[in-house]
C-alpha cells in the first residue's frame, strides 16, 4: 500500500472519460506498445499517448472504447512520440486492463 494521499492530491488530478479514435503499433518503444489518440470532448480535444496494452488487446479491440485518463500530467517524451495524458489500467500479471466507463458517457466527462 501506498503513503497516505490528501483530498487535495486526488482533487488536483484531472481525470476524465475519452473515446479512442485511433490505434497504432509503437515500433520504436521499448517495450511492446500502441499509440493511442482519445477524444476528450468539444472543450479538450483529441489527446494522444503510449500505453502497453498489446498483451490483452489487439488495435481493433481499442478503437470506440470509452477509456478513463489523467489529462493534466505533463507532456511527455517516449521515443519519438510525445505522449500527452495518462491512459489509466488495472496492473494484472497478463498485462494491463485498461479502465473504462460501466455506461456510455459523453467524451470529456470528468471522472471524481
């Protein structure tokens, strides 16, 4: 378990419901990964990152699914790719399940 986190830590993050629109294999990645570009809604747009999900989903599998993200991290750099939000998922031993909404909701929803 983790150190104990504040109301305050958990309200900085914002985390929000997005569609990916697209999926592509990460060739240069270190580890095998896809390129992903959600879209967040009218106000955020279309945001894109790396994620290793290759072991449990193919790119079909992906695209049209409502994924949950933490969209006010800052950019980062993963090869030649600039990954802009954190796609989140559940850690098992066969690879990441990514994190997705019970119901459909609209792209941009925040997430509390």
């Amino acid at each position: 378990m983790k150190s104990e986190a504040s109301f305050s830590n958990f309200s900085a993050l914002d985390i929000r419901a997005g569609e990916i629109e697209k999926v592509e294999d990460f060739e240069k990645a270190r580890d095998p990964a896809y390129k992903i570009w959600v879209d967040f809604g009218e106000e955020i747009g279309t945001l894109k990152t790396s994620a290793k999900l290759k072991d449990l989903y193919s790119e079909e599998d992906l695209v049209g699914k409502t994924v949950v993200g933490i969209i006010n991290f800052p950019d980062k750099q993963i090869a030649d790719f600039m990954s802009e939000f954190l796609i989140l998922g559940a850690l098992e031993d066969d690879g990441t399940v990514v994190l997705t909404t019970e119901k459909e909701v609209e792209p941009g929803t925040e997430i509390a």
